[in-house]
C-alpha cells in the first residue's frame, strides 16, 4: 500500500467506500485508478473535488504522492 485514500460526502457516495488503499506515484495516476476501480460515477464528482495530501491542497497532476501518506477526496461543500 502506498497511500490511504479518504473519500467525503458526495465522493464517499460515489466510490461506495469510506477509505482504502492506493499505490500510485502521482495525484494523476491515483486519479486514473480510482476511475477504473469505481467508475463513471465517481469519474463525474472527482471533477469537482478537491485533494488534500497529508493535509495539503494539491491541484497539479503531477503531484508526487508519499508512500504512507493520505489522500482526501473533498467534493465541494455547500454552506455559509
């Protein structure tokens, strides 16, 4: 295992899972393989989602990904 992926509300729903285990280099590659594992629906809300890796927004593909570390998946929240 090379990172724990965290999924929240809407991503939660969409993956059917609350977290599990990963092993991808890159942001993008973890994308990838969360779209092939889970599917269209979940295709559709990573869209709109934020990443936080241990703790910090990442945006770029490219984005290395610590081994041991943790990916949340945050769709964006309404509120005020």
């Amino acid at each position: 295992m090379n990172v724990t992926v965290r999924y929240f509300a809407g991503a939660r729903a969409a993956a059917g899972i609350e977290e599990e285990p990963a092993d991808a280099g890159t942001l993008g590659e973890l994308r990838t393989q969360l779209v092939a594992t889970h599917g269209e629906r979940l295709e559709r809300v990573l869209t709109a989602c934020s990443f936080l890796v241990n703790g910090v927004a990442a945006k770029e593909e490219t984005v290395p990904l610590p081994a041991g570390g943790t990916v949340d998946v945050l769709p964006p929240f309404a509120g005020g």
